[in-house]
C-alpha cells in the first residue's frame, strides 16, 4: 500500500517509518522548516529505539505546497490546534478515492477531517505507544519492537475491503491494532486515558511510573475516571472498557510498557509549546456541561494546565530578555574593546 504521512512529528515518523519498514511505499509532509530541512540534508531520519542503536532511516519528506503523490491513505498526525491550518495547505492534493487515517491525541480533529474526507472514507483510532521527538531529524521510538497496542474503527462503524488492508499492514508493522465497530467508545477511551496520566504527569513533571508509583495515584486516577465515564454514559458513548479496566489499563502501560515516559503534554509544556488540555480534560468538562454535569475535577486539571502554561511562556520572556541583555552587553564590550 502507499501511505503519506501527513504530520511528520514523533508519532507520525514511528508510523510512517515502521509501516514502510514493512513494504509499503510512504511518503512524509510537513510543515516544520528546520525538522524538513534536516531530514534533507541528512539524508533521512535519525530513529532509535529506547535511546539506543541510532540509524539513520531514509525517507521522502515534502512541504504541503510542494507535494503531489498519490496514496492510498493519508496519515494524520498533528497536534489538535494545527490540523485545521495543515488540511487547507494540503487541500490541493486530496483527492475523492483517498482514505484519512488518524491516532491524534483529544476530541475535535474528526470534525475537521470530514470537511475534507466523505465519512466512509474516514478510519480513526487511538494509539497506545510512546515515541519522543528529539529534535529535528531525531526520533525515538519507546519500548521494545512489537510493544504497545491501537485500536480502531470506521466512522460509519462499516468496516470495508480497505480498512481490513489497512490492519493488516499494521499488523505487519507491529502496532498490534485492534478493529472495533465502535467509532466514539474507541477515541473517548484514550481521551480519558490521557485525561488522567498525560495532564497529572505534566503538572507534576514526572514519567508514567512515577505517577503510578504514588500510593495515592490508583485514587486520583478513579477520580477522574469516573467523571469521564459520568460524562460520556450521559452523552451515550458506549465506553470499550469497564471503569476498573480502564485504571488497569493505565496502571499497565505506566507501569510495564512504557514507566520512563514523559508524555506527549508534558513534552509541550517543557517546550514551552501549548498543550492540548482544551481537547482532552477540557472536551470532556464542555461535553459534560451539554448534560448539566460539572466534571468539576477537570475542569480545576485544565484550568491547572492553563496558569502553568502562563508560567511557562513568562519563565520564556525572561529568559529570552536575559539573552539580549547578555548580548547587548557583549556587543557593547567588543566595540569598547576596539
């Protein structure tokens, strides 16, 4: 099959680079000037699994405004506040056949996709894998080949000749995927999966196993749980898991898939980059108002994010005011000095 990565970030190259390491022809978009521009001048991308055996792997690397392939599939993988922006500037190369494909954190990318896919082209899921990208160019893969777990589903709940193709190739690749016929219950599982461990773990700065390694941490992930499962049973999401096996499920991918982890929201903030709260713990506060329920400790989690975030992006001016003070100092230094 021919795939084209659109999104070339952590996540994107751990798709795009192990569905091509199993025979599939994969192309790679994005947006990023210095990560397009290393992969150019190196030759590829830098992988390696677990900080360990780095390679380079070679791959095809576009800008929207320049490609023009025709796959398949199109893979998604952006953050929630950049979809919308990056499917006007790949618009031009959409075409009526092609298939969307996307594991995209949160709630509210669906939506957008369908402004440009028919619904029975759509294929949407969540990804259970931890990947960090280094830097431009560098990518790290986390846990051992084979390790982790996805599940998946049609928009119309219909699966076709296409969807079970594509499953196969992710089988293939080894991201373990499971095909469901529910399209809501699969994407709110992960929603309130990193409800929980992405947002705890990035206030508190702190890998996976760290947090599951609190002794209160089983109480404050029920907690939140439970206000998500309220949530989404009053908007009638028929949920994958049961609530005691959604906190099993947390505790093992933080305790013995993935314990070293950072996630993906703490790695945003500790960037100084915005996170995707809004589209996570703060989807499911609006959905809950639609019902008259206040998920109250979800709301306090986003507001949380937020102030932090403002605390983050002042810790920046001032460090960036240092720099030109420190600059102007040395300029000023050299001229005196001739």
């Amino acid at each position: 099959m021919k795939f084209t990565v659109v999104g070339s970030g952590a996540m994107g190259l751990r798709y795009g680079v192990l569905l091509q390491d199993a025979g599939n022809e994969v192309d790679f978009v994005d947006g990023w000037k210095p990560h397009v521009e290393k992969m150019r001048e190196q030759g590829g991308v830098y992988v390696s699994r677990d900080h360990e055996d780095k390679h380079l792997v070679p791959v095809n690397v576009y800008y929207p405004e320049e490609y023009d392939g025709n796959p398949d599939c199109y893979i998604f993988f952006l953050k929630q506040m950049q979809l919308s922006d990056m499917l006007k500037r790949c618009e031009h190369f959409f075409k009526p056949n092609q298939y969307a494909f996307t594991c995209m954190n949160g709630m509210g990318h669906v939506e957008k996709l369908l402004k440009y896919f028919k619904p029975e082209k759509l294929v949407a899921g969540t990804a259970l894998v931890a990947t960090v990208l280094n830097g431009p160019g560098d990518v790290d893969f986390i846990g051992k080949r084979g390790a982790g777990s996805m599940n998946l589903a049609n928009y119309t709940e219909k699966p076709d000749d296409f969807t079970h193709k594509l499953v196969e190739q992710l089988k293939k690749a080894q991201f373990n995927p499971n095909l469901t016929t529910n399209f809501r219950g699969t994407l709110m599982a992960k929603v309130v999966f990193n409800s929980v461990v992405n947002t705890l773990c990035t206030m508190f700065e702190m890998t996976m196993g760290e947090y599951a390694a609190y002794d209160g941490a089983d109480e404050m992930s029920q907690q939140l749980i439970d206000e998500a499962y309220d949530v989404c049973e009053r908007d009638g999401v028929q949920m994958l898991n049961t609530r005691k096996e959604e906190l099993d499920s947390i505790n093992y991918v933080s305790k013995v898939a993935n314990p070293l982890h950072y996630p993906s929201m703490y790695q945003d903030m500790h960037n100084y980059r915005p996170t995707e709260v809004d589209f996570i713990n703060g989807y499911l506060v609006k959905l809950g108002q639609k019902h008259n329920y206040n998920a109250k400790t979800h709301a306090f989690l986003t507001h949380e994010v937020h102030l932090a975030e403002l605390g983050k992006q002042r810790e920046l001016k001032r460090m960036r005011e240092e720099e030109a003070a420190n600059q102007t100092v040395a300029e000023k230094q050299q001229v005196a000095g001739r």
